[in-house]
C-alpha cells in the first residue's frame, strides 16, 4: 500500500490565484481530513469527510473548498489564494467505526502564496 | 472551550538522558489521546495511543505515556534519549463519537545533543 499520498509536495502561488491540493489513500479508509500546520500553532483542521458524498467543516474552513466523489480521492481546492494561506498542508484518513481514531499522515504539501 | 496544552516549546535534552514531554487537556470527559511524531520535513507517524484500561501504554521506538485522569494529562515519556529521537511531538485527542475530529497541541520540538 502506498498509504496516503499527497501532491504537490512544494507549490507557489500569487495572491488570487486557485489551485487545488491533491489527497489520495488506497486503504479504504472512509474517513479523510485535512490540515493545516503553522509555527506555533500546531495542527489545525480545515475540512473533513466522512464518506463519499459527505464533507463538513472544521475548525479554519474559509478559504477552502472540499469534495469527496470517491473513496480514495479528497482534494482541496484554494479558491483565492491569500498570503495568510501559506502553510503546511496535511491529508489524513482512518476507518470508521466505534473506538478506531488513529489517523494516518500524508507527506504533506508545502504552499507558499506571494 | 476544549484545548490541549503542551506547556514546553523545546526542550534539549543529552543523548542517553531520559526525556518527559508533558500534556494537559481541557475537555468534559475523557477523551482518545494520541502522541505524534514529525521528524523534519515529514508527515506525522503515530508514537502511541490510549483509549481505556491500562492508563500506562507502550509505543513504538521505546516511547510510553501514562494517563492520569485527576491531572487530565497524558506525559510522554522515554528512559534514554537516542539522537534520531530530535524531532516534533503533538499530543492530540479527540472526542468519543466525533468523526475525524483531532484537536491538537502545538508541538515539542526536542533537542538531543551528543
């Protein structure tokens, strides 16, 4: 298995451009999230996914935009990058069910926006 | 409002020195708590977890952490630091019954000199 796999690993963007962070797990994890890491500020969450079809928001949604038409596929779309988007982005599935919460870690994409 | 705190930024500690990370959590009721890791420039790798019973659990790379309910802390901690240990810890938890919900800590960085 390749776990989870994230693309780009590095992107830069200029303010109002959009762009979409590719996520991809081949575990048949029904659960996806996504991340973002700042200095200081550890890790917070942005979007999540509890099947196909499904997404809801987390704590820093604005900005962003998810969909989830697949089980094995859980992009991020920027819509209008912003300067105060820089950071560094985390994918992460786990299995449903009751008592299971470990979660597992894409490689990450590093954004930097101008 | 829920919270992990890890009290310490960075902390350098001696090859061979024991090491303790420590973690504190707000929230109503005993939440799943998980202990990361993230060496530089890669995606986080689960140390360890805990979800009820033996409130000392083991992990991997010889890592252990003891929940303590009346402190509503989960320490990490190590008896003997190796050099490769230099890297990021997140303490995380997550609430029984919420999806992929993480809340985390902003992070240890640890310091091993030789």
């Amino acid at each position: 298995n390749a776990g989870v796999t994230q693309t780009p690993k590095f992107q830069v963007l200029k303010t109002g451009q959009s762009m979409t962070l590719q996520c991809a797990q081949d575990m048949n994890h029904e659960y996806m999230s996504w991340y973002r890491q700042d200095p200081g500020m550890g890790l917070r969450l942005i979007h999540y996914s509890v099947g196909a079809g499904i997404t809801d928001q987390g704590e820093v949604p604005n900005g962003y935009n998810v969909s989830r038409s697949t089980t094995e596929d859980f992009p991020l779309r920027l819509l209008s990058a912003a300067p105060s988007q820089t950071s560094v982005y985390f994918c992460a599935s786990r299995l449903a069910g009751q008592g299971v919460y470990e979660q597992y870690f894409g490689p990450g994409t590093r954004l930097t926006v101008t | 409002a829920q919270s992990v705190t890890q009290p310490d930024i960075h902390i350098t500690v001696s090859e061979g020195a024991s090491l303790e990370l420590r973690c504190n959590y707000s929230y109503g009721a005993t939440p799943y708590l998980f202990w990361y890791v993230q060496s530089p420039g890669q995606g986080l790798q689960l140390l360890l977890k805990y979800f009820s019973g033996d409130t000392l659990v083991q992990g991997i790379k010889g890592f252990e952490a003891e929940f303590k309910r009346s402190q509503s802390s989960f320490n990490l901690r190590k008896p003997s630091v190796h050099w490769s240990d230099a890297a990021e810890y997140f303490c995380a938890v997550a609430l029984t019954g919420t999806a992929s919900k993480l809340t985390f800590g902003t992070g240890t960085r640890l310091q091993v000199t030789l």
